[in-house]
C-alpha cells in the first residue's frame, strides 16, 4: 500500500511535469555507559538509529519567469521507521493459560506519517493560506517541534507522554500572517492518529493560534517571544456505546516561549501557562 502511494506520487509528477524533491533524515547516536549502580554495565557502548524518515515531496504548479503563479499545490509522502523494544505476546496454545512474551531489539517497523495534498499561497492575498487533505500533520505537535527544535535529543512532551497525536486523517487549514507576527491552524479529524483506523462514528476538532506581538521590532531577543493556544475536542472510541460527549477528550494547552535563532541551541525560555 505504501510503495503504491508513493508511485502514484511520482507518476501524477511526472504526468503534470510538477517538480519533485527526495530527502531523508536519520537520528543516529553512539552511548557509553560510564556509571551504574550494576557493575557489569560498565563499560557498554552501542551505535543506534532511533529514527530514520524517507520524504517526497511534490510542486505542482511553478511559475514562469518573473511571474507569481496564482496558487500553488503540492504533495507530501513521508514514510517514518522506528525500532521496537520490549515484550510482545504470542498466540498461546490452546492448553496454555499463560501466553509466553517474547522480547523483540534490534527490530525496526516502518509507517506511513504524512501523506496528504494541500494548495494554497493564492497570489495577492496577505499573508499564506493553504487547505490540506489526507493524513495531516495535527496543529499543534509540529509547532512545538518547531519551538523545541531538539527533536534528535528527545520528544516534545505531547508526543512522548501521548497526550497528542502528531499526525491523523482528516482535512485542516493553516494561515500564516504577514511578517511572522503569527498564524492559526485547524483540523477535523478521526482522531485515532495516524497509526490506527477510525473506531467510531465521532470526529475529533482541534485549533491552534499562535502570536508573535513583537515580531516587527527588529531585535531577536523580542522577535522571538510567542504566545501558542490550542483546543482539542473529540470522543474516543472507548466511550462508544454509553451516553457521548463531545469533550470526552478535551485538551486545552497554552503555552509561552522566546525563542532566539541564533547559536545551534534555543538559547531561550520556555513556561508553560496551563
């Protein structure tokens, strides 16, 4: 199913002439232990892969010479591979009331992450706008990513701790505001991420605005200060069946952060307000 997206990707490319972009990205690592309380540990080293990501990417629309194009549209493919670790359960023999686990290292899975269409960056109108359908990228997990900026260290909170999903089916909206001063973005969702199928008849809704007041002033150290709110609504699938509410898994996040672009670390400060 995978390869056959991608060479539909690659196909319609080739049959409207869009231009197409392959890239990839690999967090690998080396670690030594150096203390323990287990003695025996001492001493251990390992070269790792904790994430490798495979993307295409397709422009459909270019302009001519000297010439905006009027709109644009494009396409996104990423395939993410992670390893797993840990115990999985095995179909027991019938007679055996305990299902042995079997540990699994140095196995690796691979997923579909992205794969939608958008347009947008309709000529004339301030600031970007662009509508997107497929599996999306949820509002608010990439903006944090792009505020953490660590990623090739650890998660950002939401992700690691499940609280969001950085990716799920549905259709959303971005718009950027002129000069960096902020942007908003929405989606209407499944709600199940992009690692599962949808379990119920419910959509999630999500939204997120973020604000850059001092954008304009010229100085990195005000620039970069940025106030982020988001609201997620929506019904799991385990609530199916008894009375629904909407806000069964409400999430309200906000969030303050400065963020200066210079040096290889966010030399900033992050607090959360709620």
């Amino acid at each position: 199913m995978k390869r056959g997206m991608i060479l539909i990707l690659v196909a319609a490319a080739a049959l409207y002439g869009a231009k197409v972009k392959s890239g990839g990205t690999i967090f690998g690592y080396y670690s030594n232990t150096v203390s323990n309380p287990d003695t025996t540990k001492i001493g251990y080293n390992e070269f790792g892969v904790s994430r490798a990501y495979l993307e295409l990417k397709a422009e459909f629309v270019e302009a001519k010479e000297g010439e905006t194009p009027p709109w644009q549209a494009n396409a996104r493919i990423t395939y993410d591979v992670e390893p797993l670790n840990g115990f999985v359960k095995v179909t027991p023999d019938p007679a055996d009331s305990t299902p042995p686990a079997v540990s699994i290292s140095g196995v690796y899975m691979g997923f579909l992450k992205f794969a939608y269409g958008e347009i947008g960056g309709f000529r004339g109108m301030p600031g970007t706008l662009w509508f997107r359908i497929g599996q999306i990228p949820t509002p608010w997990t990439g903006n944090e990513e792009s505020l953490w900026r660590l990623r090739f260290v650890a998660k950002v909170m939401t992700d690691e701790y499940k609280i969001l999903n950085t990716a799920d089916k549905g259709v959303g909206v971005e718009y950027q505001l002129p000069s960096g001063y902020g942007s908003f973005s929405a989606a209407y969702m499944n709600g199940e991420g992009f690692k599962s199928s949808e379990k119920n008849e419910f959509k999630d809704m999500a939204g997120r605005v973020s604000v850059f007041p001092l954008a304009g002033m010229g100085n990195p150290a005000l620039s970069g200060f940025g106030i982020h709110g988001y609201y997620h609504m929506g019904t799991p699938a385990e609530d199916r069946g008894r009375a629904q509410k909407p806000d069964d898994r409400r999430r309200f996040i906000c969030h303050g952060r400065e963020v200066r672009p210079h040096g290889f670390l966010p030399h900033g400060r992050e607090r959360g307000l709620g």
